[in-house]
C-alpha cells in the first residue's frame, strides 16, 4: 500500500506500481549519443562547471509524464541543458542556433 | 555523531512541498525508525552542492531498518540498509 505523500517523481522505491513492472537488468549497449552525453558531463564536471549533484537536481526537476518517457541519458541532457541555461553558459538563442543545424 | 547501534528515526520531515530541493532520503523512510549500523564518512550535504550553494560536511551512516515495517512485505528479519545524512536522523530514546 502506497503512502500518501508528497514523494517527488524520481523516488520510486517501494511504489506498488513499478513493484508490478519486471525490471529489465540486462546490459545496455551505450550508443554514440549516450557516450557523447557523459563525455560532455564528464568535461563540465573537471571544468567546475556543473556538478554531479546540480546533474541529479536538474534530472529530478524533470516533469513526471516527461521523466518517464526519456531514456536514461536523454535526461542527463535534459538537465545539462537546463542548468548550462540557468547559469548563462550558453543562451537560448544559441541552443537554438545548434538544434537547427542537427 | 551516532555510534553502532544507536537506535533513531528518520525526520519526517517533506521539503519537498517547500520548494525546489534535492535530497537523498527516499519518501518511504521519513518519520521510520531504524539503526545505525556504521559510519560511512562525511561528505559536503548533497541538498547545497545541487544548488551551486557552499556545503557544510555532514556524516554519512549505513542505516538498517525493519523491512516488514517499511513495506508491509517480507519476512521478519528482512532488512533494508540505506545511506542517510546525519542531519535526517533523530535520537530514539
């Protein structure tokens, strides 16, 4: 039985509906993207830049519907993203700038 | 500081509803209560270094708890153990 609380989405220890979910423990391959992702955390981690922690945060502010839907990495960044906005690493306009020429 | 053994209670307490937060203590353990099992370290408090904020050190503990209790399943003597900040835990008389 599931408490009634004010949990955040990524805390999902205990709860009954992921316990009736099978738990896929087989080995990923990573792919480029994943690898370029961590690659990326990694720089911005020796850099002082954005920590480990300000990573988690950032993924845990994800909205639940969203949070769920996204692989693993695509919520890393999510989060290196939001956090390299708030902290004026890189501008809207550029991030823009960069998505059209993909 | 709690010493092996020392019996305490999760702080059930929910910053949650307070405002953007990051914390390591997971829903289903506030308010429970458990036993230090050992001392893991002290490390800067994960909540201000998420934030870019300084960072006192806190100590970490092992802390094992009652499984049955936690999850109303599992047999008597089933334990979870979970790495919890001094600053979550209270003294049990």
């Amino acid at each position: 039985m599931d408490k009634d609380v004010p949990r955040a989405p990524h805390d999902l220890g205990g709860v009954s509906k992921f316990l009736c979910e099978p738990v896929d423990v087989e080995p990923h391959a990573l792919t480029d993207f994943d690898k370029e992702v961590d690659a990326l955390r990694g720089i911005l981690g020796v850099k002082q830049v954005m920590s480990v922690d300000e990573l988690r945060r950032g993924i845990e502010a994800i909205p639940e519907a969203e949070y769920h839907r996204l692989s693993y990495y695509r919520r890393w960044i999510r989060s290196i993203t939001d956090n390299l906005l708030v902290k004026g690493v890189i501008t809207e306009a550029e991030l823009r700038a960069a998505l059209e020429r993909v | 500081m709690f010493p092996p053994g020392a019996l305490v209670r999760v702080r059930n307490d929910w910053p949650e509803t307070r405002g953007p937060v990051h914390i390591r203590t997971p829903h289903y353990l506030r308010g429970m209560p458990g036993r230090v099992v050992r001392l893991l370290g002290a490390y800067p408090n994960p909540e201000d270094l998420a934030f870019a904020r300084p960072a006192a050190t806190r100590a970490l503990y092992h802390v094992a708890f009652d499984q049955p209790a936690v999850w109303q399943e599992g047999q008597g003597g089933d334990e979870l153990l979970v790495e919890l900040y001094e600053h979550w835990l209270e003294p049990v008389q």
